[in-house]
C-alpha cells in the first residue's frame, strides 16, 4: 500500500530564516506531487506541483520554492521567511484521478 | 476563473439529524468533483469523486450527489465522530497537471 510521510510535524521558525520541509511517498513510482498550504480558516491554495524528476510548475508567485531530487521526494524551501508564510503545509500524491494527502507540517513564523 | 464555493461556513446538528452540505462550483471542463473530510491539525482524507451529473457515491453515512453547477453531501442520522470539516474540490487544468481548487470548507458539529 501507498503511504506518504511529511516531516517534521510542527516548526517554529524567526523571520529571515531559512525552510525546508521534506515530502516523501512510499509504494508507488513516478506519481504526481502536490504541495498545498492552508492558512489559518481558509482552503487549501496549491503551491507547487511536479509531474517527475526535476519538474516542477509554480502556481503562486513567493518567496517559497520547491525540488524535487528523487522519484518519491519533494522538498519545498524558503532561503528568508516571512510572517505571511505561517500555516499547514500538505503534501499530496496523485493516483487515478484522486490526490492523497499526508498529515502536513504546521509552520509557524514569529 | 475556476472557483469552488461551499455552504454553509459551519453547521451545528445533533446527533440523529439529517442535513447537506452545499459545493457550487464554476469551471471550464468538469474533469472531476472530490469530497475530503479534515480533522483537526490532520490532513484531508479523500471520501467521494464525481464525474458527471446524476452520479451518486454512498459510504456509510454519507451520499454525494452531482448536478451540472453543484454537488451535495448528504448526511444521515450523524454520529458525533461524523464532526470535521468538510472540504470540495474540483478538478481543472490540461490532463496530467490534474490540479484541485479547492472550497473554503464546511466545518460539521454533531453534538450528542
């Protein structure tokens, strides 16, 4: 079975400081990633989505950034954040026509 | 613009009470409606896909429905587990991309 793993769960991070939050899908090759954020009372906003290797499509010009070094890895950074980037970032894997979501990483920025 | 609107913002029932759960969705080319139900600081597990109008999807307690401008979650006789936030997306872009735009939600209370 599929499972998809985000780490770490929850970050406290100043302002001006450096991001990374790891994404990792186990049990399936090539698939589609997605990362999403949701801020505080609001939908899910796509951010970034990659198709393979290498390929990634911005959706929302920021000052955020996403890799992706291997088939099942996706990474997304930041070299400064910003207050605005507070909230819980998700990351998703396609099967069919369906996106599967992992337990996300709660960033808050002070 | 492809948009997603979802209604009402929150809904308090008590248990045993049947509601729905309203998704209007404007979009060029329906490739697919999805139901998420999201607890608490988790993330969203996926419930439902709709494809075309007339489609239903049953499981346990719920009932999706789908016309041409929107979608219905049906819930019957709710449970106090049943309470989450109800999220509906739709599925836009060029195949392969497949990306979701996403409803603000609907936040569901089941109090015993």
């Amino acid at each position: 079975s599929q499972t998809i793993h985000q780490w770490p769960a929850t970050l406290v991070q100043p302002v001006g400081s450096p991001l990374s939050l790891e994404c990792t899908v186990e049990g399936t090759s090539n698939p589609n990633l997605y990362w999403y954020r949701q801020a505080a009372g609001r939908g899910l906003q796509l951010l970034f989505y990659s198709v393979g290797i290498g390929q990634i499509s911005s959706e929302v010009p920021q000052n955020l950034s996403a890799s992706r070094p291997q088939d099942r890895q996706f990474i997304l950074s930041s070299k400064k954040l910003l207050l605005s980037d507070s909230g819980f970032y998700l990351c998703a894997w396609k099967r069919s026509y369906e996106q599967y979501f992992g337990p996300g990483t709660r960033l808050t920025v002070t | 613009e492809d948009q997603v609107t979802q209604s009402p913002e929150a809904l308090r029932l008590q248990e045993g009470e049947s509601s729905s759960l309203n998704c209007s969705y404007t979009v060029s080319g329906l490739r697919g409606l999805f139901w998420y139900r999201q607890d608490p600081g988790k993330g969203p597990e996926f419930l439902f896909t709709l494809y075309s109008a007339g489609e239903e999807k049953e499981k346990e307690r719920l009932k999706a429905t789908l016309t041409k401008k929107e979608s219905f979650l049906h819930i019957t006789a709710p449970k106090p587990e049943d309470s989450a936030t109800y999220l509906c997306a739709v599925q836009a872009g060029i195949q392969g991309a497949q990306k979701l735009v996403f409803g603000q939600g609907t936040r569901l209370t089941i109090n015993p």
